[in-house]
C-alpha cells in the first residue's frame, strides 16, 4: 500500500457536564487525509484545500502529530499529506482534532498498523497542542475511537471508551463568529465551589450511566455544566435563546461544543434531532449572523480508512 | 401483619473520588431494627441496645424519619420502634442511615409497601437531617438500595442504581477515636481548583464506566480522590500509612469512608480483602489506639426484613 485517504470525523468535547474529560464522535462531516509514501525521508504537508491553513509541518496540526508518531518508529521512507478540509477552523467541533487524527490513522495504517486506535491518542495530542497550547485528548480520543469517550487526567491520557445508545442523534449549530480556544479558556475561573463541583461530578456520573443502560431521560437530566456554561456562554451570541429553542423543540440537552461558538443538543431519535435543527434555524436566522447546521448519527468508529 | 424486624445495613459513602455521590451497602454489619404496630397513634422509639442514644422520637433519626413517612400518608394506628445498634455512631460507615432506613423500611412493610424503596430514601434523609446537619441521600441510598448508588444534586435526590461487580469485597477499618460528621466537614474548603475539580469527574466518569464493564483495573485507577482526602485525612490517625499498606496488601483502591474515621480498601476477590484486613491489623496495632475491622461483600439488596 503506498497511499491511503482516510475520513476523519468531527467530534464534540466536554458534552455539558464533562469539561475537558468527554467527547463523542460526529457522523459524515469531517476531514479527508491523503497520505502517500515518499522516497522523500520526513514528513511534508503537499496540499490543503478548504482552509488556508500552514502547509509548514512544525505549523500544522497534522504535521507535528504524524512527527510525534515517527519519533517512535523508524520508517525507511517518508510521507507526504493532503488535507481536505470538510471542518472549519474554529468552529468547536474538532477541527484540529480530526485532522491529527486522520493523518496519524493514515500514517500508521500505511505501516502495517504498529500502534493501537488508543496509543495513536498520544501522537494526535501533539496536534492539539499545537492549536490550543494545550495537549488535550477530549476531542482526538472519539475522533480515534468513535463513540462516547472518557480522558481521565494523569501524566498519560487513560481514556475509556463509553457505549453509544442507538437512538442518540446530535444537532450541531455553528454560529459562524470568530471565538479563539484561547479566548474561551481565559474566561473561565481557576476556583470554583466545590458545591457546583459536586453537582458536576454527579452529573458525569449519572450521564456515564446514562450511556450504559440507554437511558434517555437520564441522559438528559445529567446533561447540566453549572461550571463552564454560566462562564463560557456569554461569548456565544444569542446563546440562552438557542439552549432554550432546542429543549423546547425536544432535544435531551446540550449546551457548548468544545470550547464554541458551535452548540450540540442530543436527542432521542433522527426526527427529533431534525425538529431541533429546525427549530434552531427559525431562531437564529432573524439575528442575521452567518451559521450552519447539521444532524448526525454517533459516529462508533471513528475515522475510518474509505 | 403486626411487627417486622429488619436488618439494616452499613454503608460506604464518597467512594474516593464521589464525595457527596456515591456509596455502596455492606453486608452483615448493621443495625436490626423491629417495628410493631401500636393502638396509641404516632411514633415512639420503646428499646435502643448497643448504644447510647436519644428515645425521644424528635431526637432520634429513625423516629424523624418515620414521621417525616407519616406525614405522606394516613394510618389508623401507631408505631413502636427498637433499634439494636450494629454499627456504632460516629464511625462513619452509616451508623445513622442504616437506623433511619430500617425504621422506614419496617414502617413501609407494616402499610403494606405504599412506598418503593426509591421513595423511601427522601424519609431516610430526614434521619440524616436530624444527625448531620445536611440531607445527604449518600448513605441512605445504598442502605435502601443495596449496591453502588449515586445521588444527582437537586431539590429532590435523584438516585441512581450502579451495578456492583461480584468480586468485589471491602474492607473496613475503624479507628475508635472521636471524629463529629460536622468537624470532618469544616475542614473542607468551600473553593477548590478547576484543575483538581476535572480530576475528580473524570474519576467518577471512570470509576461509574468500571462498575459497569466488571473493570476491576479501571476502578482501581479511578478510586482517587485529590480533592476531600487531602483535607480531611489529617483528622484521621496514621492515615496515609494505613492506606499505603491496603494498596501494598493488593487493595485496589479506597479512603475514608463517609467522613471518617474508618477507612474502606475495595478489593477483588474475598481473599484479597482478608488479607488487606490482616496487613491494616498489623500495620495499626503498634499505634495504641483501639480499633475494629471486618471483610464484607457488598450488599446488592439494602435493607432487609428478616
């Protein structure tokens, strides 16, 4: 095999109540990565269509993770890379992530798959590093492993993989206004009470359970972020109007995805997952602000060699 | 039917990493508790053995929590209640849970159950009203329920069932020194770190993903609590030993049950636990201070008429 074209799906991070340790993975919009052997050692980003961004491999999100992933392995040839991008930078819904991800699946596929869906966690982090200065894993680990997962903090990420109930549909809507990772980390507090940490952590908990025993009402009384929300939101236009909109329409919950401007609600069924979409456009469209929308299934495998 | 005796058992609440949340029932340690039907109406505590502790019924967490049932429905009779004390108050392995659970639980039988165990729990909490100064579900949950529970924050609890793997046995260490449920929660400060506050939830995500999936070595991973341990611990004599010598004895995890003074090591396997119990016996005998330790499975019915 001397090329492969991998699709690498868009992801979700936090889901409400699970800042910086849950993430699930998105369906059908995301990013193609191209990766071809070279005679050429190293690596070398040859295009990228979509987005105008760094072609330079220490600048790219791709780049430095498929770095990271050679630093452990000794390849007797080098590889070129091609990023279509179907995800804008930006938009909260793992951009960087499945670019990273999609690049190493693809590197390591073409040699003969020596490291595991969860070991090439580590190199697709380095990515993330690089766009958000943080080396975080809520976004790569369902871009690598699809379905539901879970990052416990630690010197390596230990990240647990959460079943997905069939019925779950997601509605994501991306108000297309500029919010920088950076910025939305900024706003929030270092210190929080541990009153509201407590609520948190039992919502965790209970949307975990949610999630094993299919639970929809569960699922959606646990989807509550009393921490990040209450500070974060402010950045997103029109925000509580949107939240409410989707609740109202019939969606579980939902709140900020990522670190924003996009919201995710989940809901039980396509149908419903469609009404809230709807609902959202009638809502939205009137602020005159640039946005899309979309429905997805949970994507269970991840990105995926097509 | 004119009288029920129940066993009532003791309980393990926080769990590590799910302060506030979690808890899970022990077996065959606990307080029985009989309820007779009597012709003279309302709620009187006639028999306490094994402890020292208020007959008046407002004084007294079962008789709280039997009015605070009585109140949801008429009776044309009263009720007398005995408590013989299994566990002994203030060693913070459900002492007062288990009477308030036994009492309600007898009460709920002798009506004909009108109340599910579920419903029950909001009486229960009343009893911990009454002991702590705070309504906590936390060891009233599993005492009704049997299991691992966890409680969301509300106005009204919402309690949830967690399955509890069948190799897992605990250990409990009761150092007999004075130790008030309200000291225990003075020391904790009301402001903690977002950083450690991410920790713990995923912690909890983990340890919830663990019971589930029988992953004995996942719970092991997340039985960690960076939040109330350290604060609390220090109340607790040669703590940080008798832990190191649980996780050295093959413990998978633990800490301090409830708000202590007795600490719980979960274990796989009865072996395991017995000889956590035999490694903490002989690490803490030195000290001088007195003190009890048994091995139980974990209870997965609650309360019990017998």
């Amino acid at each position: 095999m001397e090329e492969v074209k991998v699709f690498a799906p868009a992801t979700v991070a936090n889901v409400s109540c699970g800042f910086d340790v849950l993430g699930f993975c998105l369906d059908h919009v995301g990013d193609t990565v191209i990766v071809r052997k070279s005679n050429t050692p190293g690596v070398r980003i040859t295009k990228i269509e979509g987005q105008e961004l760094p072609l330079e491999t220490k600048k790219n999100v791709a780049g430095v993770a498929v770095e990271a992933l050679l630093e452990q392995i000794e390849t007797p040839f080098g590889f070129e890379i091609e990023i279509e991008k179907g995800i804008k930078a930006g938009s909260g819904i793992g951009s960087s992530a499945a670019s990273s991800a999609g690049a190493v699946v693809g590197v390591n596929a073409l040699l003969g798959n020596p490291f595991s869906r969860n070991e090439l966690i580590a190199f697709a982090m380095k990515g993330e590093e690089l766009a958000s200065g943080a080396a975080h894993a809520d976004n790569v680990s369902p871009a690598l492993l699809g379905g539901f997962t879970l990052v416990r903090c630690g010197k390596k990420p230990d990240v647990i993989s959460l079943p997905a109930p069939t019925e779950l549909f997601a509605t994501i809507i991306h108000p297309k206004i500029e919010l920088r990772t950076a910025d939305a980390r900024s706003v929030l507090k270092q210190s929080i009470s541990l009153d509201k940490a407590i609520q948190q952590w039992g919502n965790v908990g209970a949307l975990v359970s949610g999630l094993y025993t299919n639970n929809y009402k569960l699922i959606s009384r646990a989807l509550v972020d009393v921490i990040i929300e209450p500070e974060r939101s402010i950045l997103i236009p029109h925000f509580d109007e949107l939240k409410a909109t989707a609740l109202a329409a019939g969606g579980l919950g939902g709140g900020i995805s990522g670190s924003g401007p996009s919201l995710f609600t989940l809901s039980r069924g396509e149908k419903t997952a469609e009404n809230v979409r709807q609902a959202l456009i009638k809502s939205f469209e009137p602020h005159g602000i640039p946005f899309d929308t979309f429905v997805s299934k949970i994507n269970t495998h991840g990105a995926k060699i097509v």
